[in-house]
C-alpha cells in the first residue's frame, strides 16, 4: 500500500468526552458535576507516531522531486544540441518517475 494511502488509514478512533471548559478527558462516560462535555475523537500514539513518519517520508518525497523539476525548468541545451538535451531530459524524467514509483511501491511507467 503506497505511504500516501498508510498515513490516512488509522485504526481506530476512542471516543472520549472533553470538557469545553477546563479540557479535562474522561472516557467512556461523562461526569456528573458542573463540566459541559463534547465528544471528541483521539487515535492511539503508534498510529500517530506511524502518520507522521509516513507524513515526514512524504515530504522528503516531495523535496527530491521539487529539486528535479526545477533543474528541468532550468535547463537550457546549448546550440545544435537539442536532441541531446532532449534524450539527457528522457532520462531524468524517468529517473524522476521511478523514484516517486518506488515510493509508492509501484512500478514506473516504461
């Protein structure tokens, strides 16, 4: 399963009862004194801890792909070498393409 679609699937939510006031949680049942409660959903710290690594991944992700896409943005071929700058580009294209693939864990495209 790619990290883009692990970071969104937690377990389980616990539902718990906060206190508007004071921000106090109690779970599963409300006090009895003079608190106002809302419901409130919480997930577990390993499924926290496991959507921000994946979210941290993402963004390194991110950043590698930004720096590529900049430096094609930039390229300029030199004087009667358009053919070779095209082909230099094919490549880091697909170089670009099957470092997001792999990512994911899909395969890139040929």
């Amino acid at each position: 399963m790619p990290p883009s679609q692990r970071a969104t699937q937690m377990t389980d939510y616990i539902q718990v009862w906060q206190c508007i006031g004071c921000g106090r949680i109690e779970a599963p049942q409300t006090c009895i004194g003079v608190c106002r409660d809302r419901k409130a959903f919480m997930v577990g710290k390993d499924d926290h801890e496991r959507a921000l690594a994946a979210n941290a991944a993402l963004q390194q992700q991110l950043e590698r792909t930004r720096a590529m896409l900049l430096r094609f943005g930039r390229a300029e071929p030199k004087p009667g070498q358009w053919e070779n700058s095209w082909r230099a580009l094919q490549a880091q294209v697909q170089e670009a393409l099957a470092m997001l693939a792999s990512a994911d864990g899909v395969k890139p495209p040929a």
